[in-house]
C-alpha cells in the first residue's frame, strides 16, 4: 500500500474553514442571547436560563443518536457529508428564526416560542456539527497533523467569534432598532453557516476517500446503541477528556454570558467597551494558537493543556477582584486570559483522535461518531449550564433587567460569575487533564500495534 501524503495547506484551511459555519451562530449566542431574551424578547432571566437548558435535554438524546448513526451511514459520499450537507439548511434557517421576536406579551408563550424552537435548532447543529468535528480524525492519523488540524479548527472558531463581535458593532452603529439588530445577524450566520459547510466539503472529500482506502477496513458495528455507549464511557482515556472539557468550557461560556453584565453594570461602563473587552481576550487567543500549537509538538498535548488552563484561572480569579475604575487591569487580565484560553480550544479535541484509535485497538471498531458526539454535546452543555446558572443566579439577586442601577446583590453575583465560580471551574479541569495517560509515546504504540493486531498493548 502507497504511503499516505501529508495533508496539504488547502485541505486544512477547508477543513478549518467549515467551523465558522457554527462558529458564528454559537457565539453570537454566548455573548448575546441570554441579553436578547431578557433585554429585547422582555422574559425573565430564569425562564430565559431555561429556555436554553430545554434544548440541551434534548441534546442528551440527540447527539450520541446522531453521533452512533453517523458512524454507521454508508453511502456514496462517505459517512459525515450527507448529515454535514443534509442538516446545514434547517441550522440556518434556526439561526435566522431564534432572534425573531414573535408577537407575544405572555411570558410562557415566549417561553414555548423559543423553547420550541431551541429543539429544532439543537438537532440541525448536531447533525452538521458533529459529523463535521469527527472528520477531523479521519483526515490524518498522524499525531501532528491532527493537532494542525484541530488548531486551525480552533482558529477558525476564535476568528468567528471575533467576526460575530465585529458584525455586532458594525449592525448596532448602522440599525437603531434592536429587533432589527439581532435579526440582521441572524440573517448574516445563516448565509454563512450554508457557505462554508459547502466549502469545506468541497475541499476534504478527496483527502477523506485518499485516508479511508489507506487504513485498515473497521469491524462492522455490533450491538445496541446503548451497548455502543456504555462501551466507550468504559475508556478511561476518554473520561479524562470529558472530565476536563466540561470544566474547561463551561468556565469559559460563564464568563462570555456574563461579560456585558460585568462591563455594563459592575465596571459602569459604556456598551463598546463590552465588544472591545471580548475581542481583547478572543484577538489574543488566535494569536497564541501556534505558541501552544508548536508546545503540543515538541511535548504532548497533556503539557500544552496544563500549562495552558493556569493562565485563564489566574486571570478569571483576578477579574472577580477588580473595581470600577481599573478599566486598564481589566483590559490586562482579558489578555492574560485570552492566552490560555487559545490551550483550552485546541487541546480536548486535539486528544479525542487519540483516544479513538485506541477504541479501535480494543474494539476493531472506528467510532469517531460517537466519541466526538460526546464531546460536542459537553460543548452544547457547557453553554447552556452556563445561561441556566447565570439567569437563575440573577434572577435569585434581584436583577432588573431594565433597571439603571442594580441592586448589590445583583452586582455580588456578577463578580461571582464573571471570575471565581469559572476559575474554579478550571481548577477542577486540570486535576482531569494531569490523569489523561495518551502521550506522543503511547499512541505511537497504538498505531504500530493497529498495524501488527496480534502485538497490541495492553489497555491502560
């Protein structure tokens, strides 16, 4: 068999590309629905907070579904293009309809309307996303080039989030009715979410047929869905990566839900310096992606993490500790967490193909599906826990959402959420990232032994 060529810089930037098709959409979300839905829809901060966490229960069913039958697809076009291709027009018109405001004055009826909603939408993500974030692993076995991978689909992801803020301030300064605002970019992520999925598709599927015919046919999948699932939670690789990526995630989607608060109603200050303030710590981010990128290379993803997650937790524990009028530390310490946070985005699913292939070794199975439909429901989790927690934390304190001044309970929670509660968060992120046991040398004994099966290691 001919040797497999290195991926080329095209194949990449395609794949990377593919992530601003929910890059945008996601954190316009992170950064403004729960606002939207208090501030502009007029619901509550707990219904609001619940809105989102409806969807996510739904997810729990959803992914692993989409994820186990994405692995079991067989078609002309592969496994993960039909569900990227099929899904991708219902995810855009869901991110169009979720900034509609609808007609109604009753609370719970806006709770059903965008409840609703939230369940269709969830499931198109899904079914785009996730096969999308599993190709990953099918384009390269390599260790390097997964992570080269997997850093530009993180590129591309902290890019879109800066794209989402520019396109923010860029339609807030052009339209003065706030409606018109939030629909605007609606309209602007679901043309953008159609474009590069058909992009990246176009320009992977060579290489996704070139790797198939390389590697060894997979065992065909035996078994229940739920014999599949129990199997892989018995990974103990793979509980590591949940265990840190929960943590990690969820730190960093409460502290972008509560960064307009914490700019807006602790530090006092005007509305541009919230979008500035999110594309210090996101600008800083990409900017260090190959700091840890080439870190990963010369030691193992494990170090690029640990050393990676201290940086955002210091900085995260700092903000909670700032005063009105220290706008430069504030400012300081979105940088200091920014640097980290670019170790946060890359890491855990730059581990994940790792932990794949040696699934494989023990199952003769490639389920790929399965496992990243794990890790993109804990990216789904992660934000909607944290919109939940932080609308039920302000509602329990007495925000107002229209109010001047808050009370300073309200102001208490805010520091609360925007840097101890995360910081912990990551705390607890890297006591799972110390016990993840896949180095450079252990999957390099994987590979070997996926080549020779009757040397296969021992599972670890």
């Amino acid at each position: 068999m001919t040797k497999l060529p290195p991926l080329s810089l095209a194949v990449k930037l395609a794949y990377g590309a593919g992530e601003l098709a929910a890059a945008v959409p996601a954190s316009l979300s992170a950064f403004f629905l729960l606002y939207f839905f208090t501030s502009v829809a007029g619901m509550s901060p707990a219904l609001a907070g619940g809105v989102i966490l409806v969807g996510r229960l739904w997810d729990a069913i959803n992914d692993p579904l989409i994820g186990a039958l994405s692995d079991r697809t067989v078609s002309p076009w592969g496994r993960r293009f039909p569900w990227m291709l099929g899904g991708v027009g219902p995810m855009a018109l869901c991110a169009l309809l979720l900034w509609v405001v609808p007609p109604f004055g009753n609370q719970w009826a806006l709770f059903s309307y965008y409840s609703g909603l939230s369940f269709f939408a969830f499931m198109a993500f899904t079914a785009v996303q996730l096969p999308y974030t599993a190709l990953a692993a099918e384009l390269s076995p390599d260790y390097d080039e997964r992570t080269t991978l997997i850093g530009l689909k993180a590129g591309f992801g902290i890019g879109g989030g800066i794209l989402a803020l520019v396109l923010a301030q860029g339609v807030f300064a052009w339209v003065a009715d706030p409606r018109r605002q939030y629909l605007i970019l609606g309209g602007v992520s679901a043309v953008l979410a159609v474009l590069m999925v058909g992009l990246c598709v176009a320009g992977t599927y060579r290489r996704y047929w070139q790797v198939e015919n390389h590697r060894p046919a997979p065992a065909p999948a035996q078994g229940s869905l739920w014999h599949d699932l129990a199997s892989v939670f018995r990974n103990y690789a793979f509980r590591q990566v949940l265990g840190l990526y929960l943590c990690a995630w969820m730190a960093v989607q409460v502290t972008a839900a509560m960064l307009p608060y914490f700019v807006g109603n602790w530090m006092g200050l005007p509305a541009f310096h919230f979008a500035q303030m999110a594309l210090a710590v996101q600008g800083t981010a990409i900017l260090l992606l190959g700091v840890w990128h080439r870190l990963a290379r010369r030691t193992d993803k494990r170090t690029s993490f640990l050393w990676g997650a201290p940086l955002a937790m210091v900085a995260l524990f700092g903000l909670g500790l700032v005063q009105p009028g220290q706008v430069g530390w504030m400012y300081g310490l979105g940088i200091v967490a920014g640097m980290g946070v670019a170790a946060l985005y890359i890491m855990p699913f730059a581990m994940l193909p790792d932990v794949v292939d040696l699934d494989q070794l023990h199952t003769g199975q490639r389920r790929e599906g399965l496992y990243f439909s794990a890790l993109v429901f804990l990216q789904k989790l992660g934000l909607a826990l944290a919109l939940f927690i932080s609308g039920q934390v302000l509602d329990w304190t007495g925000f107002q959402a229209q109010a001047q001044i808050q009370p300073p309970s309200a102001l208490g929670a805010i520091r609360l959420l925007i840097g101890p509660l995360p910081g912990f968060l990551l705390l607890i992120s890297l006591i799972f990232a110390y016990r993840y046991p896949l180095n450079r040398h252990r999957h390099r004994q994987i590979l070997t032994a996926l080549a020779q099966p009757q040397e296969r290691p021992e599972t670890p």
